[in-house]
C-alpha cells in the first residue's frame, strides 16, 4: 500500500515536471484509470490530446491508440509506458495484403476500424469507430465497401446497410472469445439484468443482446437508463468506470475471461519510469502520418454532418 502511495506521488510530480497529461483508456488497470487525467475510448483520448495544453502525452493503452495519438498531435511527446503493449486484432491487418485486396477490388472504398497501426490507416479512405461504423461506410460513395481488420464489426455493418462489404479476417480476440454459453449462464444468473454487447463480439452474442454499443455508447447509456443491473459483454476493464460512475448500479461481467493481457500490461511502475526517462516515444514518419490523419478528418467531417 505504501508503495503505491509513493508511487501515485511520484507520478504527479513527475507529471508536473513534464508538464504531462496521462490519458487512460477504458480496459486499462483500475489503478491506472483512477491516476490518469481522462478515461475514455481511444479516438476521444486522442482528440483530447490535441486539446490539451501539455507537452507529453503519456497513453495508457495499447501502440495503435498511441500512434493514433501522435497523428492528431505532431508537435506533442506521446509516450506509451510499455512497448510491447500491442493490439492482436491491429497486428491482423497487414500492409502488403491490403494493397493486394485493393487491387483485387479497384472499385471498392477501403474503410478501416480506428484499431489498426497508422500504416493501415494510411492506406483507408476513411477510419470508423464502433459507434459509427455502419454511418461511415453509408456515406462513402462506392457500392462495395473493404472493411478492415475486424470481421465482427463487418459483419454488424453489413447487416444495417445495402453496400457490398468485403470483410478482414481479422478479429479482436477478447470479444471473439465471448460465446453464447456466456451470455445464457450471465443471464441466469441476473435474470434482471440487461445484455450490452460491444459490436466486435460474434454475431451470435450481439443476437441475444438487449443493446449494443461502443465503450462510450455504453457508458452513456447506463448513465441515463432506469435499469439498475446490468451484463456487460465487453473487456472487463469497463467496469470499473461504470461502477464508478453509478455507485447506486449493478453490473457484472459476461464472462470472467472477457478480459485483455495486453490492456493490463501497464502500471504504475511503468507509468512513473516512462515519465522519469521518457520512455517509449511514439512516433509516425510524417508521409504515413499525413495521409493516416487524412483518413481520420474525414472520418471527423462525416460526425460533424450529423
């Protein structure tokens, strides 16, 4: 206990220091959201870091969200306290292959999901999150849509819109692996409970779902909803923030394997060393940073349509 203490103290002085800001995303360890300066999913960290008047970037989460990070914000220090914390679902989707399937469909919009390195963002004509996936790919022109890397939420995209979607084989293997058999044994278990689901889970998990949402979406929505239990079929980190959040509410994980080894991977420790030394910057050439933001904007100016 004494050692966390001074640890959480060295953090803020550091911090200070630095004039750092430390942004948490929403699977990350309980005490790693309850230290950082903002909690949230990985595109609005990375808007927050552009508005923050801060010199280093300190991103707790996995590589993708830290170079997504350092792609709104060039002139800024993004650090991601341990290296080798990296997203499986991301490292699916490959450069060379994608410039094969595009050549394979030359008539096809290339939309990626904001879960994949700045290289694949800067071979997409536009990015996409989970809560506007199936807005984004209505508002490309092409009838045929290649949606990378993660089959499931192609496969929720599709079923909402009349476009051709030519899906990655990729996959996040934290919501993949959230079976049926989970959601019926969570159910019996709180029967009074509503089912959440986060879009990357299988079809057959979103199906026996009450609702389903992004981290934000359903963070949002149990804030305002009547329902006081709730089945949140997603990684488990998200349910610190709701409990958090809701003190007079219920929520209860949908399996207790729903949970993400590289989201865990950064602590404290590693949060007050990367600070100490500056460790590990994050960087993007600036030719994949440019046209990775491009793809970004123009996610940005369909929402601004809404």
């Amino acid at each position: 206990m004494q050692d966390t203490r001074e640890l959480i103290e060295k953090i803020a002085e550091i911090k200070k220091e630095r004039n750092a800001v430390i942004l948490a995303h929403n699977y990350e360890r309980e005490e790693i959201q309850d230290v950082a300066d903002f909690v949230g999913d990985s595109l609005e960290l990375s808007q927050k870091a552009v508005e923050l008047e801060a010199d280093v970037i300190v991103f707790c989460g996995v590589h993708f969200m830290a170079e997504s990070a350092a792609v709104l914000s060039p002139g800024k220090t993004v650090l991601l306290p341990e290296i080798d914390a990296r997203c499986p679902m991301a490292d699916m989707a490959r450069v060379d292959d994608l410039r094969s399937l595009k050549k394979e469909h030359p008539d096809a919009a290339v939309v990626c999901y904001v879960n994949t390195t700045a290289e694949i963002k800067a071979e997409c004509d536009i990015c996409c999150t989970s809560a506007n996936a199936i807005e984004v790919v209505n508002s490309v022109e092409q009838n045929k849509v290649i949606f990378v890397p993660d089959k499931n939420l192609a496969d929720y995209v599709a079923r909402h819109t009349d476009k051709q979607i030519i899906p990655w084989v990729g996959y996040c293997p934290t919501h993949n692996q959230i079976l049926p058999i989970d959601v019926q044994r969570a159910k019996s278990l709180h029967p009074m409970a509503e089912v959440l689901a986060h879009p990357e889970c299988r079809r057959e998990v979103l199906d026996m779902s009450d609702m389903i949402f992004s981290t934000t979406g359903m963070v949002n929505y149990v804030r305002t909803s009547s329902n006081t239990e709730f089945i949140i079929a997603t990684e488990s980190g998200l349910l610190h923030r709701l409990k958090k959040e809701n003190p007079n509410k219920r929520f209860y994980p949908v399996s207790p394997y729903s949970m993400c080894p590289d989201m865990k991977m950064i602590d404290l420790r590693a949060v007050a060393d990367s600070m100490e030394h500056m460790r590990y910057v994050i960087s993007v050439p600036e030719d994949i940073r440019f046209k990775a933001k491009q793809s970004l904007d123009r996610m940005l100016a369909v929402k601004r349509k809404r």
